[in-house]
C-alpha cells in the first residue's frame, strides 16, 4: 500500500511557514547568473560524498474545492461546511486502495473528485476529503481530528458502528445492499491528533453515479479490545466499539456522486452453473476497479425457490480477466479468503433468491483492454 | 536532465524554486536557527555550483535532484557543527537547565499563529535527528527506509527517532493544555 498524501495539518502548517523570501531566493538565483563571481566569494569547503538516492515521487498535495453540486449541509447538530483543509487528491485516493502506475494516471483523475466537506460533532471533526468510485463502487477518504487537540492512540484501528452506517439514494436507505467492503486507518500527523480513514463501499445492484446520497456515520471508536477480528461476531464487535468509543456523532455528508462513469456494461442473460446450481446473470459490468454482477438464482421444478443452503456454493465463484494481449488476471479464486475486498451477498425471498457478487482488481485496469470476463465456466466476450 | 517542463536556461531557476525551502527547513531542523539555517542554505547552493559548474544538469532525475540536496544539506549543517566559531562550550556543572526560547527570527509565526508557534516550542525539544526525521517523513512522506539513505543511520534507528519524536509531541503538547 502506498502512503497516502497528507493533508495539510497544523504540523504542515507550520513548516510551510519556514520558507526563503522572495528576495532572498532572487539572490540565490543571481549566483548562477555568474557562478565564477559566486565562487569566488566564498571560502571553499571539502567537496560533498554522497550516494544519491532514487525515488519515485507520487504524491501530490492540493487545495480542495467544494463542487458546485456537494454542498448540502445536513446533519444533527452540526453543518457541514467547506473546509479549507488540504485533503487526499482522489487519484491518489485510488492509487492507495488499487494501485496505480503511470498510464493510468489519467483514468484514475476522471474516477473521482474533491469534495472538502466538514462536520463536527461531539467533539471530532469528519471532513470527507475526496471520493472515487465506479458505477457500483465508491471509495471515501476522510480525515478524522479531535476537536481538544488530543491524539488517537497510537496504531488505532477504528471503526463506525455499522448499524448507523447508511447510504441513501432518493431517500430510500440502499444500506441493506451496500457492503463496506474495506477500511483503513492511518495517522497522519506526528501528535497523532489527525488520522486519515479510507472505505470502499460497494452497491452491486443499485448504480449509484449521477445520484445525490447522504453518508451517515454513528458512534466512532477503537477496536483494540478485539484480539481476532472478525466482523460477523457482531457481540464481540459492539462490545469493543462501547468500550473504545471516542464520540457517537454523528457525522452526515450529502453529495453529488458525479464523477465520471468509467464503468462498461457487458452483455447479461447468460446462465451460470456451479454445482449443479444454475444462475441467470441480470447485470454485469466492468471498470477500472473490478468486475460487478448480480444475479438471479434458478430452482427446478421440485424446488423452484431457493433458499440459502442452495446457493452457498456461489460464495466460491471464480472470476478473472483475458487482456486483449492474452494476459491473464485472477480476480478471484476459489475460496479466496486472501482478497479480503472480494464481496458476495446472496439474498432470498418468497419470490426466490438473487446474488451479487463484485471481484476487485488488485491494480486498476483500463476497462478497454479486456477481451473477456470469465465467471465460473462462463465465459462473455467483452469486444 | 532538467525535467522537461525546465528548459537549459531556466534550470537555476527551478532548482532555486523547488528546492531552496527544502534545503532552509532540514538545516533549520539541524541547526535551530534561522539565521545559521539561510547561511546553511546559501552554502549548499555554492556547493551546487562548485560541484557542477561544468555539468548544467547532473541529475538523473527529479527524485535524483531532491535526494542530493537533502544530503548536501544534512552534510553542510554537520560541517557547520564543527566549524571553529561554533565550538563555545562550557563545563557542565556550570551549564544550569537548558532554556528554550523560540528563535527570535521567527517573528511571523509568534505574532500570527500561536498554535504555529505551539509546535514549533514542541519541535524544538526533540534532539535534531528526531526532528529532521519527524520532518522528512512526515512533510516529505520519506519512508524510513528512504530516510535511512538520507540520513546516514539505520532503519532502525529512524524508526527510533520516529517513535520518540511522537511520544513526545504527545506528553509536550498534553503538557502545555494543563
């Protein structure tokens, strides 16, 4: 994972202030105007040994602009207001969760915008820095600072009740289908009075480009007193966030999510069978970020309805990439419990079961260089 | 080569821009004064000119660049320690408590910015290599490898300093909130 670019924290602040004048460096400029005449003037000294290094110089720093469309300020208690804090850029937002290299470069600056939106509340404030996403997926990178200037603990691993957290669209709560697929936290200041917290959330079935949603966030805390982490252990889990809570909040962003769509749709109604299971695939679609899909389960005439313990197989589906170079890329394995971001949910009801499934890139890709999604035996073509 | 965006003529100039506060603020974390850290800074920009007088652009690049006058600056400042004129010392059953007083050419940041001046009281009790690590990595984003190389220490000894330097800024600046 690469280091996230820093905002511009009080820290940063103050070393901004140590800088040369104008005129002081229009006098060291004059020095190359007549290096002899400069030389001359000053006392030698042993000549520099010195091993350069190489390194490669990635980050950026930037003053964030409210969009146009972001700025609805809702939220219990506080406003959410522009800030003038410098925050991580989206691309290298995108670049800390997918890995970029220079060509796409490009690619990774239309996926996503500033935003600088602050809340503050029950004495943190939340400043939503960035977003980047897809047509399904959206990543968000937030600076998290406590309002009396003490630090988080040292190598916090901090979580949101999950309960509260809450993506709405149109009004109508789309949480029971969006999955907080990763988060990260890192400090960002050397008091350890700022960190940075990076989430990616992903909507299989409801798109969420061009939509205006609002981020609700509920009762942050440490997770330290979790010895083995595990998210489905939801007692474990709450006891941990009660004993470790920092504030409840909350903390509530409205915004526009009207970057770029980079997202390609593949062709859909295609079957797919594992073990003996048949699916229909409704959508399917491809971006820089990975591969989306959701599904509609089939029943045979004995069963026509399914229930989960006829889909559990569907967990392990296998999906992966054909480059129109023939390269090769896994995007998921079977039983990959390594790519932890790799999501699948299997819904059922008395009209029957659907399934979605999103297998991320481990790098970004350029979407137009796939020549095929091959899921399970299926393979669709995506010329 | 000069980055491509620089022509011949105007390299000077962009290494003057893009370097020249750089250089300031690692001397300034060596040598906790502005105006020992400007004459640091002028030094390593002769030291530029006497090394590559006869090569206008020596760098591989910009990464290059950047690496050779951090060193250049960190050697300068470690020169400067050993300079005569700086070598006033007295005995130390004579020498009382240390006593911190922000330097005196800092006057913008005493006048407009108390919590500025806040963190500068707090860099300025960590020893310099705590403070010239803190710095680069944290302001320039080094990993403490790359600081490692830097610097002339160990990784491990950076990660010391790192993990000082923040306990530190912790108890200084919960301190200073009594």
């Amino acid at each position: 994972m690469t280091k996230p670019d820093t905002p511009a924290t009080p820290y940063h602040q103050a070393i901004d202030a140590i800088c040369l004048s104008k005129a002081e460096k229009d006098g060291l400029k004059s020095m190359f105007a007549d290096p002899q005449a400069a030389l001359l003037s000053q006392t030698p000294r042993k000549d520099e040994t010195f091993a350069p290094r190489l390194r490669t110089v990635s980050r950026r720093r930037f003053a964030s602009a409210l969009a146009a469309a972001a700025a609805l300020a809702l939220g219990a208690g506080s406003l959410a207001v522009a800030s003038n804090i410098t925050g991580l850029h989206p691309t290298d937002l995108v670049r800390q969760f997918f890995g970029t290299d220079d060509a796409f470069e490009e690619t990774a600056e239309t996926m996503g915008k500033s935003v600088g939106l602050s809340v503050t509340s029950d004495g943190i404030t939340m400043t939503l820095d960035s977003i980047a996403g897809d047509e399904h997926n959206l990543l968000c990178a937030f600076t998290l600072e406590r309002v009396d200037d003490k630090p988080f603990e040292d190598g916090l691993d901090g979580a949101f009740d999950p309960k509260a957290l809450e993506l709405n669209i149109h009004g109508f709560s789309i949480s029971h289908e969006l999955q907080l697929v990763d988060r990260q936290f890192e400090a960002i200041d050397p008091t350890g009075r700022a960190v940075q917290y990076l989430c990616l959330w992903s909507s299989p079935e409801q798109a969420i480009i061009g939509e205006t949603v609002t981020l609700y966030f509920q009762n942050f805390g440490s997770l330290r007193q979790i010895t083995a982490w595990n998210e489905e252990e939801s007692s474990a889990f709450d006891s941990a966030l009660e004993a470790g809570l920092y504030a409840q909040g909350p903390w509530e962003f409205e915004l526009a999510l009207d970057y770029e769509n980079t997202t390609r749709q593949l062709p859909a109604g295609q079957s797919v069978t594992v073990d003996d299971m048949v699916a229909v695939i409704d959508a399917l679609s491809i971006s820089p970020l990975g591969v989306t899909c959701s599904f509609t389960f089939i029943g045979t005439e004995e069963h026509p309805y399914l229930d989960h313990s006829d889909t559990d197989a569907f967990f392990d589906l296998t999906v992966s990439l054909t480059m129109h170079d023939g390269g090769q890329v896994e995007l998921r394995g079977k039983n990959d419990a390594a790519n932890l971001r790799s999501s699948a949910s299997i819904m059922s009801s008395s009209t029957g079961a659907t399934g979605t499934l999103y297998a991320p890139t481990r790098q970004i890709i350029d979407p137009n260089d796939v020549a095929a999604v091959t899921i399970g035996e299926l393979v669709v073509s995506a010329i | 080569m000069p980055p491509t965006h620089v022509s011949q003529e105007s390299y000077a100039d962009y290494l003057v821009d893009a370097y020249s506060d750089l250089v300031l603020r690692v001397c300034y974390n060596h040598l906790e004064s502005m105006h020992d850290a400007r004459d640091a800074c002028q030094t390593v920009f002769f030291k530029y000119l006497r090394k590559f007088a006869d090569d206008p652009t020596p760098f591989v690049d910009t990464n290059h660049e950047k690496a050779w006058f951090i060193r250049c600056a960190i050697n300068t400042c470690t020169d400067m320690h050993r300079d005569a004129w700086r070598r006033s010392t007295i005995p130390l059953d004579n020498a009382g408590e240390p006593q911190f007083a922000l330097d005196p050419q800092l006057p913008s940041v005493l006048e407009s910015n108390e919590e500025h001046a806040r963190i500068y009281r707090a860099l300025h009790k960590l020893s310099a290599n705590q403070r010239q690590a803190v710095y680069l990595h944290y302001y320039e984003e080094y990993s403490v490898k790359e600081i490692a190389k830097l610097t002339g220490e160990t990784p491990n000894t950076v990660s010391q300093h790192l993990s000082r330097a923040r306990a530190k800024l912790r108890g200084i600046l919960e301190g200073e909130q009594r």
